[in-house]
C-alpha cells in the first residue's frame, strides 16, 4: 500500500525558489473523520468554543499534508514513516482538539458521545497518480535545462502540470479532473409545477468582483478564525464579509449590488490558472503555501436568482440565514454533500458533479449553485451549518417541518480556455477552483456560501413578485408576467447562447457546428476549421477534408492525403502524453461520438476507438482532441493546416527521422543484395 501511495511522489520536494509554494504529494492525501459534520446539536453558549476548535482541525491536517510533502523522500526509504512520523502526531492533535470540543459542551449541555472515535486519520492514495503520463513523465520536457522555479518558454512556471502530480502546485488538478461537455447525457426534466406553484423569479445584480476582493476567511463555518478555509474566496455583495464581521458589520456595510437594498454576502472558491502567475496570495497560508497558486479569473458574469417552489408559495427569508451549499470537503468525506455542478454555455442542459468541463470553442464554462430552498422555521443557522436547511424533495416539497423560502440559484461564468491535458497544461493552462490542500482541488469539492442580509422590505418584494408570477429585480424591467411557463426543476436556467448542437446539427451544416464557430466545423479548443469525423456534409472550401467527409476539399490548397489515420486503442486510464503517441494523427472525435469517456475514467472523453461515418474505425478519437495543439492558439484563417496531436514539428521529426534512415538502409542492403548474386 505504501508503495502504491509514494510511487507517484516527485524526487524534487523543495519549493520553487522565491515562490512560498510547498511541493506536495498529488499521489496521496491525508484522510480524517471531518468532525463538523456529525456534530448536528451544539448548545448556543458553546457554539465559539467549539467553531475554534473545528477550525484547529482543519488546520492540523493541512500541516499535516505539507509535513508528508516536504517528506517524500524519507516516506520512500521507510514505509513506516508516514504513520510513524505524520499520522501519529496528527491523531494526538486531534485527540486533544476533540476533548477540548467535549469539555466546552459539556459545560451547558449533554456531553456528546464517540467524539474520540473521530481521532483517527489514514494517508490514502488520491488516484491522481493513475493520471500520470506513460513512464514516468512529468509533463514537463525532460533536458530542457529548466528546473521548477524557472521560466519555460510560454513564460509559465515549470511547476506547472508535474504530471500524476497535476497543476501549479503540485496537489492538482489532474487530466482526470475534466471531461468533455459533449460526452454527458442531458439531464432529465425536474418536478412539475402544479397549480399552486409560485412561477416568479427575482434578480439582484451585485457584480463579478471586478474590484478584487478575497480572503481565506468562512465568517459562516469558522468565525473568529483568520484563515478559516484555507483557500481564497471571491466575494461579491457585502464589501464587510470577513472572519471577524459581526451581524452589525454587516448590516450596514457597502455593497456592489444594485439594488442598495441587498447587502447580503455571496461568496465562493476562486477559480485560477494553472500558469505560474505570482498572485497577492502566492506566499501566504490559504494561497500558494497550501497550494492555491496561479492567476485568479475574474468572473465574465454572475447571475443571482431567487426561484419559487413548484408546488406552492415561498415565505420570506429570516435576516441573517446563513446558507453553505457543497461540501468543501467532498473529495474525502464524500459526495453525500455535494452539489456545486460544472457546464458550458450553450450545452446547460447537460451538467457535471465531479469533472471541470472542457468547453467547445467559443463555449464559456458555467459553474452554477442551487441553494437549499428549504428553512426549519426557527434558525438562522445550525451546529453543523446543515440541518437548519434541507433541499426539496424531487417532487418539490419540503421535508416535515420545513417551510419553502425563495431558491438562490448563482450561475458564475468564465472566459477560460480548455486546457491541453495532453501535455499536462504547458501549452492552455489547467483550471480548477481553490480547495483545502489535502483536497487536491477536485472539482467535487466547489461550494457556496450565502448570508441573507436584505432588507426587510425588499425581502417581502421579492416574496410577493415570487409568488405572483412576476419576473422582478434589477436589470429586469420588473413587474413583468413570465406567462406561466412552468419551471422545468429547482430553478430556471437563464437563456442559453444560440448553437447548433452536435447531435442536432443545423441544416446545411456538417454536423460538428460548436458555438462561436465561424465555419462551423471546430472542435473544443480548436480554432482550425477542421472538419472531424462523422461530418455529413462538408463544405466546400472548408480546407481539411477529415475521415467521413463527403464534401470537397479546397481547390486552392496542396492536394491532403485523406487516408483514414489509424492508432492502438489507448490503455484504459493512461494519460496522453506518454511514449505511447502516434504521430501524425489528424482524426480526432465527432460530436456525436462515444460519450462513455466520463464513466471508464477516460478524462477528455475520448475513450480510444471512435468510429467515423462509414463505422469502420477510420475516425480515431484522440486523448485530448478537446485542447489547443502545442503549437499555440490557432485561428479560423488556419483552417487548411492539418492539426496533429502529438507536438510540433520538431518533436514529430525527432520520431520519423530513425525509421526513414532506416528505411533507406534496408532499400539499400536489397540493392547490394542484387548485385552481389548477380556477380
């Protein structure tokens, strides 16, 4: 086990100089009990006590998981020493942190029982080091004369996609982490509204954080405590959101909302770039000393819905109700609490839990929360943050005891590229949103966090226009009637961009249209007018004729061999990247191809031997199709230039020059063969 756990653990462990980043282990993590959420009943005089305590916990284990990184190397000359050395001391912390949790409820109330159970930790295996590159490659080029801290020639840090090891900083995201949006089946339709149901919708417009302020506080899961996430927050709304605000605070803070009467707090893990961008959190806790590194991506939008319930009225939100959505912690405690979803705009109806998606060019990725919509009654907040709140039931209604109130429903968007994961992001950085270090930035772990500071007046505005059937608040024009359309889930999708879906393409098209394509023949993070296989119906002059194609290619270009392309099927799990590539593969995945990519763990969606239009293979699907060639950025106007998968043209040379030397030496020993018989 624990030669499984290290295999993947990189030689070199120290820091990038002058950076603050720890390198740390994506093949393994620290796995513990997460006491936060069993304890569902804390007595209100013990609540700080006991928030403090908590937050201690977290912060021993991410001390824990930089101690088993900056020990890599002792871990792979003794087995024993991880537990010896890092898990023992960790559960004697945790034992001490635990009783201490007891004691201060104990004080006003019932002693709760198997605390000490709790203790206990494991270092686990992440999976990431299965996501590898074949032979040990590290996504970087090996002999380039680059170490971790310098620059490559993008400009980008060489900590920049290690490989199993994944992302900036070492702790992820890996290849596995994403998944073509094209490959998920779309959702099925949600409840049904009856004839009670309240159809309004109320919009507040608070901005995109485009005056920049974060901080690695959570003033709902860790008040009091500076650094209580671990992981930079953007926040949007309330401009007094921290550790230490107080109800007071923020009830008369400024706010970015239009409507000055919302100055609730919206707030949520950053989303960053993988590309060696030092930013203001790169040499402190919460940021690149735990693992939070690269550029931080301002929104493009973020949209801000309050939803009815689809069989009945809403009431009014309590001030001051506290709402977490997600778990930050899913990557190890489990999904039982997660719900953050991943798309891209113009394929919304199809979402993902625990993949990033990779986007169609032209595409922006949509990251969307859906709140709970149901209150108990009585409290704004609970032990656990949880029990408080409790989500409808798929039919709509609210568990026993529970009263609906008006759904949040936050859709952020980004302008961010898919990422090139067939070399690990060097040439499109990895994305991937900010997660405690040992959670290694899993998509699974995304969350959101909402505090209800409305006044109370325009708390019953968007209460009644819910409920009337209005289409209300700031930017709507408000007051106006929706028509009764009935809501197709827990919330209302916003409108989704216009496009040409690829299992419905439009007349006259080739069947692979994208959105924001100009011709109508680009795949996800390609802009070289390539048509892909399966296409029907080809234009003319469209520049590359692909297997399947029936139209014609460009009079005005060099004549291309169209030879169907054959490859291996790839090894189920192996990441692209490795010694295993063929050169000189220019098919790559249609859009209505194989969409199994997501369940046999093959991270792009291309799960090996796709099949063009004639069904017989010649359509080869590619492991990262999806992502910009390593060529850089390519246009429309490159629309006749063949895109291979596999490097550039001096990586291809470097592979075909041997065997055409060698085929001119077999040509030449039948030639002296010849001549020797016939002497």
């Amino acid at each position: 086990m624990a030669a499984n756990v290290y295999a993947s653990a990189t030689v070199d462990d120290a820091p990038a100089e002058g950076t603050g980043q720890a390198r740390v282990l994506g093949g393994a993590t620290i796995d513990c009990p997460d006491a936060a959420t069993r304890l569902t009943s804390v007595p209100e005089q013990a609540r700080p006590d006991v928030d403090k305590e908590l937050a201690a916990l977290d912060e021993q284990i991410a001390q824990a998981y930089q101690r088993l990184a900056e020990s890599a190397e002792a871990v792979r000359q003794d087995s024993g020493f991880a537990d010896d050395k890092i898990v023992a001391p960790l559960e004697e912390e945790r034992s001490a942190t635990l009783e201490r949790i007891a004691a201060a409820i104990d004080e006003v109330g019932d002693r709760p029982a198997g605390l000490d159970e709790l203790a206990e930790c494991a270092v686990r295996d992440s999976g990431n080091a299965s996501a590898a590159p074949a032979d040990g490659q590290d996504g970087a080029q090996d002999g380039d004369g680059q170490d971790d801290g310098g620059q490559d020639e993008g400009g980008q840090e060489g900590e920049q996609g290690r490989g199993g090891n994944g992302g900036q900083a070492g702790n992820g995201p890996v290849a596995a982490d994403y998944a073509d949006i094209r490959s998920v089946e779309p959702d099925a339709a949600g409840p049904r509204a009856t004839k009670d149901a309240s159809r309004g919708t109320f919009t507040s417009s608070c901005g995109v954080n485009e005056d920049g302020l974060f901080n690695s506080d959570n003033v709902i899961a860790a008040p009091g405590v500076a650094n209580g996430a671990h992981h930079f927050h953007d926040y949007i709304g309330n401009q007094a959101t921290n550790a230490f605000s107080s109800d007071e605070d923020l009830a008369k803070a400024d706010t970015t909302c239009e409507d000055q009467g919302d100055r609730s707090a919206y707030y949520w893990p950053v989303l960053r770039l993988q590309n060696g961008t030092q930013e203001q959190d790169a040499n402190s806790p919460g940021g690149g000393i735990e693992g939070n590194a690269g550029e931080i991506v301002t929104p493009k939008e973020v949209t801000l819905t309050f939803v009815g319930n689809p069989r009945g009225e809403v009431t009014a939100m309590p001030r001051l109700l506290r709402i977490i959505t997600g778990d930050a912690k899913s990557f190890v405690n489990g999904p039982a609490n997660a719900n953050a979803s991943w798309s891209c705009t113009g394929f919304e109806d199809r979402q993902l839990k625990d993949k990033y998606p990779l986007c169609p060019q032209g595409s922006d990725v949509v990251r969307t929360f859906d709140f709970q919509s149901c209150w108990d009654g009585r409290n704004t907040d609970s032990a656990n943050h949880r029990t408080h709140m409790a989500f409808a039931a798929a039919d709509g209604s609210c568990p026993s005891g529970f009263r609906p109130v008006p759904q949040l429903v936050q859709r952020i968007v980004y302008d961010v590229d898919a990422p090139s994961l067939e070399d690990g992001g060097r040439t499109t950085p990895l994305f991937a949103v900010d997660s405690f270090p040992e959670q290694l930035h899993k998509p699974v772990t995304d969350h959101g966090d909402f505090i209800n500071v409305f006044d109370e007046d325009l708390m019953r505005e968007m209460v009644d226009c819910i409920n009337s059937g209005r289409t209300c608040g700031a930017g709507t024009g408000g007051g106006e009637d929706p028509g009764g359309e009935e809501p197709g889930g827990e919330a209302p999708q916003e409108p989704q961009e216009p496009t040409a879906s690829p299992e419905a393409p439009d007349d006259g098209g080739d069947g692979g249209e994208q959105p924001g394509d100009g011709d109508g023949t680009e795949e996800p993070g390609k802009g070289d007018g390539t048509e892909q296989p399966g296409d029907g119906g080809g234009e003319p002059g469209d520049g590359v004729e692909q297997p399947g194609d029936t139209g014609q290619e460009n009079p005005s270009e060099p004549p291309i061999d169209d030879t169907p392309a054959t490859e291996e099927p790839a090894d189920e799990g192996a990441a692209p990247g490795g010694d295993d590539e063929q050169p000189e593969v220019y098919a790559s995945p249609s859009a209505g191809d194989d969409a199994a990519g997501d369940e046999t763990g093959d991270p792009t969606g291309a799960n090996g031997a796709g099949q063009g239009a004639d069904g017989d293979g010649a359509g080869q699907e590619t492991p990262g199709a999806n992502a910009p060639t390593s060529g850089g950025d390519a246009s429309a106007a490159d629309g006749t230039e063949p895109q291979a998968v596999t490097g550039g043209l001096a990586e291809t040379g470097a592979q075909l020059w041997p065997a055409a030397a060698g085929a001119v030496l077999v040509v030449a020993g039948f030639v002296v063969l010849r001549r020797v018989r016939r002497t």
